[in-house]
C-alpha cells in the first residue's frame, strides 16, 4: 500500500465518513491510489477532469453519470462537485494537482462525507 492509499484509509474509510474513495492525477489522467476493490474506469476518470475545465455548468443543470449511475447535482462550484442519487451520493474535489471522488450510501451522513474529502 502507497502513501496515498494508507491516507484514504486512515482519513475517510476508517472513520466511516465515506465508502469508497479514489486519487486521480490531473495531469496524468489516471488514477494513482484507490481504496480496495474501488476501480474508477479511465472514462469516468476523463469525464471528471473535463468537467471541471469544460462541463461545470452542464454538471449542476444535469447532473452526472459515474459508474453506470446517475447522480443528481446538489451543490458545484471551482473546486468541488456534490452529488447525489437514491443509493447514495458522490463527492469530487479537485486541487491543483489532483481529483479527488469518493463515494458514500445510504444512512451515511452526506455533510459529514463532504466535510471529511474537502479536508483531506
């Protein structure tokens, strides 16, 4: 386990805040850790990067399909994407360097899922 993956685990698997979560290189446009078992394809992966640089408005008017799933946009702005679906819900943030998604269920606190990726 890299660096990466043990900081998903201890900061956002580990305390329950989210299920799943996934660190993707902007500028590599791949992912460079991920929780286990979590595989993020690299069309998902390229769809989230041209969202932030191209799609954002299109995003909070229509939503988002991640992982054959749609979500509905719940709160967007330069630097983080809040979504959400009847299963769950869906947290991308980006940085300078890297994308951040992560994802969280039902009977999960969704402010508390957003508040754990936007720290990390």
């Amino acid at each position: 386990m890299n660096q990466l993956q043990a900081l998903l685990n201890d900061s956002l698997i580990r305390t329950k805040h989210v299920e799943n979560a996934a660190i993707i290189n902007i500028k590599e446009r791949q992912v460079c850790a991920s929780t286990f078992g979590f595989n993020v394809p690299p069309e998902n992966v390229l769809n989230l990067i041209y969202t932030f640089y191209k799609n954002l408005l299109q995003v909070r008017r229509g939503g988002l399909y991640f992982k054959e799933k749609y979500y509905k946009c719940v709160r967007a702005d330069e630097h983080s994407i809040y979504l959400q679906n009847v299963h769950g819900g869906l947290i991308v943030v980006k940085t300078k360097t890297f994308i951040l998604v992560a994802t969280y269920g039902v009977g999960m606190y969704p402010s508390v899922c957003v508040e754990a990726v936007e720290k990390l």
